[in-house]
C-alpha cells in the first residue's frame, strides 16, 4: 500500500480495525479475573501524522509503508498501577486472542540504549489469528497490523505530554529555544 492509498481509502480500514482490536481485548478482560484498566483507546494514525514519519524517514515513496510504520493501527491499555500491568502481561491474553510479532514486542524503559528516556511501555504488534480473520466480519482485516501499547495511568499522562512536546511542536525562535532543546529525543 502507497502513502496515496492509505489516505484515500484504507486510513477507514485501519480506523476499524483498530477500533475492533480494542473491542477483542475489552471483552477478553471482562471475561477474566484481571484487574479493569482506566480506559482502552484506539486509533488509526492520522494521514498527516504518517506523511510525517514516512517523511523523517525518507519513505514516504515506499509501496509498502504497512512495512515501514507498524503502528497505523494503535490501541493503548492504561493501567492503574505497575501491579496491573504485570497481572495483564502475566495472563497472556493478548498471546490467547492474536498472533504476535515476535521481532515486533518492545518492552520500554529507561536504558542506555535509548538514552535514559523517562518513557516506560511495553508494545505488542498483532495481527488477528488465522481463525477469526477467516469469520466474515472480521476478514477485511486479514494481515493488518495493530500495535498495543499498555502503560499505567501516570505514564500514559508522561507519554502523551511529552509526545507533543517533543514531536509535535514546531520550532520556535526565542522563548523556549533552550529547554526544548534539553528535552528534545532528537536533540
């Protein structure tokens, strides 16, 4: 899929898709003993927002940009406490209701390796297993990717800040310029 196509007709399909995801993991929590998380969103990356990565990235002409950003589709669960979040991964739902990326699971934290950035996350990409993707309603979805991201409450209110901080703010002449530049990933 080109850039082109993603914005005239598959940025819907991956709205849905992602909104289906949260609907998977929502109904597999009820049904469990887990902990309720504070809230499930989900998204589909806007067009905007993907012309700009693909840009940063120098992909933007890709034919395959499925391939080059795997988290079009996103759904993030946020958690009260670590606890929570340890009880969810320890329960193994998201490996019961998808198939995972093996090469594409992330656990977030603080490391050399990624500069000691505050950011603490752990992301899983997904697709649907082979069974239901078969089932009509769900077989649009067939191959798509989502990624899941679950964080507690207190760093999905850091992470979200300083997303738009950092990535999201233009550059600014004068005020500013020195402590955007001190919290700046890309400094």
């Amino acid at each position: 899929m080109k850039f082109d196509d993603y914005e005239r007709e598959f940025y819907s399909r991956y709205y849905e898709f992602a909104e289906t995801v949260k609907l998977i993991l929502e109904k597999a929590i009820e049904a469990s003993e887990l902990p309720r998380p504070q809230s499930i969103q989900h998204r589909a990356k806007s067009p905007k927002s993907l012309k700009d990565r693909l840009e940063q990235s120098g992909k933007l002409d890709s034919q395959n940009i499925e391939n080059e950003r795997r988290d079009i589709a996103g759904v993030r669960i946020i958690f009260y406490t670590n606890t929570d979040v340890e009880r969810f991964r320890n329960s193994r739902l998201i490996f019961e209701n998808f198939e995972i990326e093996r090469d594409a699971t992330r656990i977030h934290h603080p490391m050399a390796e990624n500069e000691e950035r505050p950011y603490r996350a752990m992301h899983y990409t997904v697709r649907l297993k082979e069974d239901r993707a078969k089932l009509p309603e769900y077989s649009k979805f067939k191959g798509l990717r989502c990624e899941i991201q679950i964080h507690t409450i207190l760093n999905h209110a850091w992470s979200e800040t300083s997303h738009d901080i950092a990535y999201k703010t233009k550059p600014r002449e004068g005020f500013g310029n020195k402590a955007m530049e001190e919290i700046s990933p890309i400094a």
